[in-house]
C-alpha cells in the first residue's frame, strides 16, 4: 500500500544530465603565497571576466601537498566558486576536508582546425579524369563544424554570450563591461568595447575580428591582455584581426 502510494504521488526531484562549464584553474606551484600572490595578480589583470564562475582547481603537475583550504578561502573571496579538484590521489584525501571531490574532465571534441585558402586556385579535375584517378588519392571529407552563432543585437554592459563548440558572429556593438565568449572564433560588426575571448577551449587558432576595436580585454587560448591605456592611432577603433603567435596576443589592421 505504501509503495503504491509513493508511486502515485508527485516526484519532489528528478535526475537529468547537464554539462557544466568550468574554467580551470591549474597550479604551478604548491606554496601557499606564491598561489595566492599570482591569484591576486590574474584576478586584477582581468577584472570581472572570471568572476562568478565555477572553477576545477588542476594540481596534477603539483608533487607537493597543497593548503586547499586556504586556496578556497582565496578563491571565494574573489567570487570564484571552487566545485572540484584534480589532483594525484596521495595530495587529495585533504581536499575533501575543504568539501571539493576529485573530478575528471573529459577533453572537448576537437573543433575542425581552420585552413587558410591556397594562393593559387586549386585546379578541380574533369569526371573523365576522376574516374581514372585511384580511389586512395582521393581525400577524406571535411569534417562538418556547428553553424555560427549569430547575435543581431548590441550587448549592453553585464550580458555574455557563449559560442559553445561554434564561432560567434556579432552585428552591433559590445558595450563596456559586456562579454563574448566562443570555441571557435569572435566576429564583431560594430565596436568591440568589452571583453572578447576567443578559442575559449585551447583553440590557439582562433582569431578575433572586429570593424572597431577599443576593448577591455582581449584572449584567446587562455592568453589575454587587459587593455588599460589607449591602444595605438592605427588600431583604436578601427577594423582589426587579432591572432595569438608564439604565446603572443598580435593585433594587425584589416586592410580594405
């Protein structure tokens, strides 16, 4: 009779699955005041880009065991949300004290890297000589990427936009103190104002366009510049690519 009774009566909960973004944080060192100082330091180069956002703390190159208390405690004052950690099993046993459960993150698929076009048109053979050629010269199909996200609106301070897997494809501008995030690559047809962070997932070939640069800040693979004085006359406000060489932020004109 109970049974029957609990199977007729409301559900008060119901698992369903999700996929969480996080962004990790990965360790360098196992000294407390080290971590803190470089925490600190990230934390006022980028403003509120990360704020608010739930982190894995990544001490899987740390030999040494680590303060995560303390490291918590540091985390959440700067309104960081530690969920997990990732770490050799002889280091994490302390973790779970500070209430954060080791975690595994799976690797993204891999987004299909962009080409650039040859110089020369490639010469497309007839039916005739396709059918003589043999069937190993023949190259495998191009991978399918998701269409772009396309935002048709200004994005107005405290928004943020995330192209997930995709690039993100702008038309308006991106105010002061809003954010476009994407995989893939950022297109802004407008002035790009706030924060742009493109190849979100270690895509080291992403690039950022915009018809207007003067931003807040610029990243893309995790490699960012906080733009706090006046950007040279040949850049502010004008249309530019932004690429990443060499664990180097390049911001070139886009020439008509």
């Amino acid at each position: 009779m109970n049974d029957q009774t609990h199977a007729k009566g409301p559900q008060a909960l119901d698992f369903k699955s999700a996929t969480l973004y996080a962004v990790r944080v990965v360790l360098r060192s196992a000294d407390t005041a080290e971590q803190l100082a470089a925490l600190s330091q990230r934390m006022k180069d980028a403003g509120s880009f990360f704020e608010d956002e739930p982190v894995v703390i990544d001490a899987s190159a740390i030999d040494a065991p680590v303060d995560w208390a303390t490291l918590v405690a540091a985390l959440r004052e700067h309104k960081l949300h530690p969920v997990g950690i990732i770490a050799h099993p002889d280091h994490a046993d302390n973790a779970i004290d500070s209430g954060l459960p080791h975690v595994e993150l799976s690797n993204p698929p891999a987004r299909p890297q962009a080409q650039a076009a040859p110089d020369k048109e490639v010469p497309v053979l007839s039916q005739a000589a396709q059918q003589e050629a043999p069937a190993a010269a023949a190259p495998p199909p191009p991978a399918i990427a998701p269409a772009a996200l396309i935002i048709n609106r200004q994005l107005r301070s405290g928004q943020r936009i995330y192209a997930r897997h995709t690039d993100l494809i702008v038309i308006g501008a991106v105010s002061q103190g809003a954010e476009v995030v994407a995989d893939g690559n950022i297109h802004v047809y407008g002035p790009l104002r706030g924060k742009a962070m493109a190849g979100a997932r270690g895509d080291a070939k992403a690039r950022i366009f915009t018809t207007e640069l003067d931003p807040e800040l610029i990243a893309i693979a995790g490699v960012y510049r906080i733009i706090e004085t006046r950007l040279d006359a040949q850049l502010r406000n004008k249309p530019v690519v932004v690429t990443l060489e060499d664990d180097t932020l390049r911001f070139d004109p886009l020439s008509s």
